[in-house]
C-alpha cells in the first residue's frame, strides 16, 4: 500500500446517481495483478487487538465443495501486496485540508496495466462522493492503496455465480472479467452475473459480461424482482459458489442461498472506515460467534456464512 | 554547522528524552505495525500505543464510526488484545523502534491500571506509560476518574506506587479528558499524585443522528469527537492546564499542520500528538517537525522548548 498524489483520467455518469472515475494508477513491475499465484496458506482472519478467534481463511472455498484450485487464481491480494486485486480498495481523500476528516473507501472497478489506469464506480451519497463527482480529467487525486484482502478462486468445477446490488456493481464487474479471463485461460468455469437495481434509470451504462443478467425492482429493465428472487430460481449447471457485495439485506438473502446448497460464499462487506489499513479497529463487522473483524484488513472480502448480517442491517 | 542542525529539537519529560515534539495519538496508531509502510516511525519522536487493558477487549458493537463537520466520532471500546497478548505480540515490534514507545493504559478499576504497569514494568523496550483515565466509551470505564480530581490524585499515587526500582523511571503522563468544568484542578490532582507530565485531550462527548432513519449512527449512541473540529478546545485546555502546572504538559486534538502544532505549542505544551490527521494523511508527522524546524529558523528560535516562551 501506498499514498500517492495521481490525477483524474476520467469521470463520467454511468447512471442516475452512479459514476465511473478512472485515474493513473502504476504498479510495481512484479507481473500482472488479476491473475495471480494462489493465495493459500493465508494467515488466518482477524487481529486479536478485535478479540477473533481464528476463523479460516475466507479467500478459500468451503472444504465441504473442495479445495481451491492451485491453477492460475484470482488474486486474493493481502496487505503488503500492491495488485489492485477484484474485492480490494482504495481510499481517497474527498474534500479540502481539514473536511471531510476521512477518506473516503471504494473498490476497485477496473485495473488496465497497459494504460497504468484505475477505476470505481461509485454511488453519490453525501459530500464526498459529491465532490469526486465535481472532479475534471487532470485534477489532483490523492489515492491510498490497495488495501484489504480481495476475492479467491472459486473451488475447482464450481460455477461462480456473482450478485451485485447498488455500490457493490464496480467490485462485481471487475470479478466477472477477471473470472472470464481465467475461464478462457481454460483455468475455471465461466462466472454468471446477476445485478439488481431498482429501475432501468440506475443500471449502468459499462460493458456488461455476455450473459449478465439485470433485475430491476419494477421491471422496468430485466427480470422483475430482486436478484435474491431471481436466483432462486436459477440453475448454474455446477455447484455454484457464490460471491457478493452489495446493501445488507441482499448479502442476507445470498447467505441464505447460498446455506441452502451448501456452497461457499465470498462476501464483500462494507463498514465505515477511519484508517483504512487495520489499525484503529474502527471498521468493526460483527460475526456470528460474536467476534468482530476489521472491514479494511481482515476483509472487506469474508467468509459470507460467519458474518452476522443481521447485526449489521 | 547549519542552523537546522543546531536546532535542539528534544524534549524532555521526568527522566525521559525523546528526540522531537512529534509523538502519534492513542488508538490512531495501533501498535504500529499498519503504518509501518506509510510512515518513518523511527523518525517520530514517541510512539502512544492503542490502550493497553489487562484483560482483551472485543469494543463496541458497530457501527464504531460516524463522519462529522471536520471531524469523526468514534466508539472503539478500547478494543485491544489485552496484556499477555501485548506483552507477547506487540511489544517485541515495539522494542526495536528507536522511537520512544509509551504505553497507553487503561482500565475499569484502579487495579486494572496496577496490574498493567506492574506487568510492563519488568519488561524492556518501553519508555513511558500514558493513563488514560479519559476515555468517554467504556460503561464504568475511565470517565469516573478523569472528571474527578481526587481520584485521579489518589490513581496516579497508586500508579507511582506500583512502580518498581528502574532506573531512570519511566514518566508517567496523565491524559486528561475535556469534558470536564475545570481541566486545571484535574492537571493539579494529577501533579500532586506524583505525575510527570500531563496530556491533553482526549475525546470530547459527541453523538449524530440519521435524521432519515431517525436513529443514531454509533451502535453505542455516543461517541469521542477528534478532529480538526476539536483543535480549539485542545489549545485551550492546554494553555489552562500549562499555566495550572509546573510538569510539562503535551498537547493533542486535531493537530493536522505545523501550524496546528504551534498554536499547542505556543499555548505551553512543549510536546504534541497526531491522532485524527493521521488517517488523512499519514505523512502529516513528518510534516509537522519539518514545518517546526522551519519556523524555528525563521524566527531564529534554538530549543523548540523555547517556543512557548513566545505567546504574546
Ligand atoms: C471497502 C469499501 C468499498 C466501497 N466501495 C464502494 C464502491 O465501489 N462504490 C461506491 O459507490 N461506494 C463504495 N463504498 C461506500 C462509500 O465509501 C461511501 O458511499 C462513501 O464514503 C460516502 O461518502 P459521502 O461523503 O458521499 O457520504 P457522506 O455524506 O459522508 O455520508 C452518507 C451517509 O453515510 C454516513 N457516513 C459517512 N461516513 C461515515 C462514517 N465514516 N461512519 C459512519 N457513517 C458515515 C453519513 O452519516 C450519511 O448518512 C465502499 C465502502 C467500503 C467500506
Ligand atoms: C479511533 C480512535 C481511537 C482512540 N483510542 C484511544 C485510546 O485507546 N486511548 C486514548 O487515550 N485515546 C484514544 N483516542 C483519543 C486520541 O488519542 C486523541 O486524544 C483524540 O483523538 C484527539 O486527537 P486528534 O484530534 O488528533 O485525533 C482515540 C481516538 C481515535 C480517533
Ligand atoms: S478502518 Fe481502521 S481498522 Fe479498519
């Protein structure tokens, strides 16, 4: 990870309400950052400065599904590790000298070495997503990242079967070309995509993944209902393995279908930050047993099945 | 020589030297691990741990955080891995920073504060220990003894007590919280119970509400305001707390620039802290003793122990 003063490359609405910014982002030369060697043998999650007990690793598949394959892998991406993983982010600083206090986190969308080019895609809510969306093509951006810890392979002979809702649509988007990437590589299955939006106005205008499947809420683009609805009705072919980021309620639902076929569950989680980098215990997620984890170091991608989602509606 | 070398940049509190005014906040930090990419720690002039408690703490329920004007609010509880852990897995990193490592202590009970320094007291690699006796988060927790002057004289006895035979002893430094009528007859309490220094502040009581969802944003309702928002409060308990005292007295809260850090310094705190700013920007330490030093040699000052003789 690192802090560093870039510039804007791009900003552009994508739909009501959502943005894509794109700006210079150079890697290290060490190789490419989405197809990279497994991240097995991670430590496992958690810091006890947060009182978590060891949890597994959530980048790995569920043993009940089968071990991750040790082919070419989505990097999962750790601290220390500066690939713009899928599931990693950045922070950004949104405002002037003193307000607002605290960057401002969002996940990577997109990562182009040959154009040494990063995007998000992000959702205005308040003040900070207000002012990036002032932002012009050469303007200053000060960037802290990568951070946390991204999405893992899917298990050998899984289909990944990825869900977005709202926020969570850049991270997906990102996953399901790193994915396809891998499949055409002959090194996994092709991904499935289904996003939700709440009407045609706020489905966004990005390359789509051949395939990608959109509900809307009122129909009015897609398949009618949530993507919960819609997935439960969906046959993947394989034993899906489900991966997610997106508004609590639907990170619920996926938890529950995803208990139901007894398939592991990547969940991107989101938590308000302060530090970014693990060291305040700010970004707390509560977990079923009761324990908590930290969003920005821990996470932001988990082991779906142990977070307490209710807790955290 | 140059100017800048000649420049005396150490500050000195009891029997401890650190080798510039510019220390990281309680909590901001951790244990330093984190930032060990972001920030040169061995350049900073003290390092404040995150509270260390004997027992481990999980903290609060989430949501921990909340944005405000120029500021957060945060409910961490003191989360922290407890004293063995410390001991065990924290310390050996901390022992090799050439920085000076103070621990911050917390804790429910007068005891829990003994146990803490009994412990630590027989283990090397640490230069001095912060009691916070401020913080607003814990059920019971320190708030009880920082807002009243006899308890806090009668702990910061007991903490001097439980001290052993080192050689120097390491200063023990009462971080005083705001949200008290009087901060100076708590710096008082403090001195008289044998304190070497105080440090101030701590959080200031803040809560905010979703006004959409009609609920508070902390799970825990009430949380510890920091921030550039904070910075006034903090430069006049320290100029209060400076002028109630004769031991020295380190200033924090909201110091995001040189400039903040001289308006603590100028107010008499002749050491200060980096919290909140840390987050924004995490070179904002090294930022500070650079525009330090230059403002030194523009006004031709030597010692920077000598800038709080220059308020009007
Ligand atoms: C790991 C991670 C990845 C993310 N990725 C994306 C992404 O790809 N795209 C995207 O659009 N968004 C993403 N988000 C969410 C994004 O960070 C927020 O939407 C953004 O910070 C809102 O900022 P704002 O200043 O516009 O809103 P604000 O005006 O600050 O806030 C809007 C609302 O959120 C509350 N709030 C804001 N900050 C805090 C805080 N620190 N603590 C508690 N409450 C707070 C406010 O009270 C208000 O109700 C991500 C978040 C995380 C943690
Ligand atoms: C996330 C967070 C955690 C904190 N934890 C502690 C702590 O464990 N012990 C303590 O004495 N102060 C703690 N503080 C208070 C800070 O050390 C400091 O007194 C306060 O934030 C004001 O300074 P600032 O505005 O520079 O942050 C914490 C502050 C923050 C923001
Ligand atoms: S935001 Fe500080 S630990 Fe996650």
């Amino acid at each position: 990870m690192k802090r560093i003063d870039t510039t804007v490359r791009s900003i552009r609405k994508v739909a009501e309400g959502y943005f894509e910014l794109r700006f210079a982002w150079e890697l290290p030369d060490n190789g490419d950052p989405v197809i990279g060697d497994p991240v097995i043998g991670d430590p496992v999650i958690g810091d006890p400065a947060i009182g978590n007990p060891a949890i597994g690793n959530p980048a790995i598949g569920n043993p009940a599904i089968g071990a991750p394959s040790i082919g070419g892998h989505v990097n999962g991406g750790h601290a220390g590790d500066d690939s713009p993983a899928p599931g990693r982010f950045v922070t950004i600083r949104a405002g002037g000298r003193y307000d607002p206090a605290l960057r401002r986190p969002f996940a990577f969308s997109d990562y182009s070495p040959d154009a040494r080019e990063a995007a998000i895609v992000f959702q205005l809510r308040g003040r900070g997503t207000a002012f990036l969306a002032d932002l012009k093509p050469g303007d200053p951006l000060d960037v802290l990242g990568p951070l946390g810890k991204g999405f893992g392979s899917p298990p050998r002979s899984t289909r990944p079967v990825l869900v977005a809702g709202g926020i969570g649509i850049g991270p997906m988007l990102y996953l399901a070309s790193a994915l396809a990437a891998r499949a055409d590589a002959g090194l996994g299955e092709a991904p499935t995509l289904a996003m939700g939006f709440r009407s045609a106005a706020y489905v966004p205008g990005l390359p789509l993944p051949p395939g990608a499947v959109v509900c809307t809420d009122d129909g009015s683009y897609g398949y009618e209902g949530t993507v919960a609805d819609y997935l439960a009705g969906y046959d993947p072919g394989l034993p899906p393995a489900f991966y997610a980021c997106g508004p609590a309620p639907m990170m619920a639902a996926v938890g529950r279908l995803a208990a139901a076929r007894r398939a592991p569950y990547e969940a991107a989680v989101e938590q308000w930050m302060a530090c970014g980098v693990g060291a305040c215990a700010g970004c707390a997620v509560p977990l079923k047993s009761g324990a908590f984890v930290r969003a920005c170091a821990d996470g932001p991608v988990l082991d779906g099945d142990l977070v307490d989602w209710e807790a955290s509606l | 020589m140059s100017v800048s070398e000649a420049l005396d940049m150490s500050v000195r509190v009891g029997g401890l030297v650190m080798r510039n005014p510019v220390g990281v906040a309680s909590g901001a930090f951790g244990y330093g691990e984190e930032y060990e990419s972001l920030v040169d720690i061995d350049a900073l002039g003290a390092l404040y741990t995150k509270a260390v408690t004997p027992e481990p703490r999980a903290g609060n329920p989430a949501p921990r955080l909340a944005d405000t004007p120029a500021g957060m609010l945060n409910s961490i509880g003191l989360a922290n891995p407890g004293l063995d852990s410390f001991v065990a897995d924290k310390l050996p990193g901390l022992r090799a920073r050439r920085c000076a490592v103070i621990v911050n202590v917390a804790g429910k009970t007068e005891g829990d504060y003994i146990r803490v320094v009994e412990r630590l007291e027989a283990e090397d690699g640490i230069a001095g220990y912060e009691i916070n006796v401020s913080c607003p988060n814990v059920a019971h927790g320190g708030l009880a003894f920082g807002t009243d002057p006899a308890q806090v004289e009668r702990l910061v006895r007991a903490i001097r007590g439980a001290q052993g035979a080192r050689s120097p002893r390491r200063p023990v430094i009462v971080k005083l919280t705001p949200n008290v009528a009087d901060i100076a007859s708590i710096a008082k309490a403090a001195e008289a119970g044998g304190a070497d220094a105080v440090s101030c502040i701590n959080t200031l009581v803040g809560m905010v509400i979703d006004v959409k969802a009609r609920r508070t944003v902390l799970a825990m309702r009430t949380g510890g305001l920091s921030g550039p928002a904070v910075r006034p409060v903090g430069v006049a308990c320290v100029y209060k707390a400076s002028r109630a005292v004769s031991i020295p007295v380190i200033g924090l809260g909201g110091i995001s620039d040189a400039d903040d850090a001289l308006q603590y310094l100028l107010a008499g705190a002749v050491a200060v802290q980096v919290g909140t700013a840390l987050f924004a920007r995490p070179e904002t330490p090294s930022e500070i003793l650079a525009g330090v030093r230059a403002f030194m040699e523009k006004e031709g000052v030597a010692r920077v122990g000598d800038i709080r003789k220059m308020l009007a």
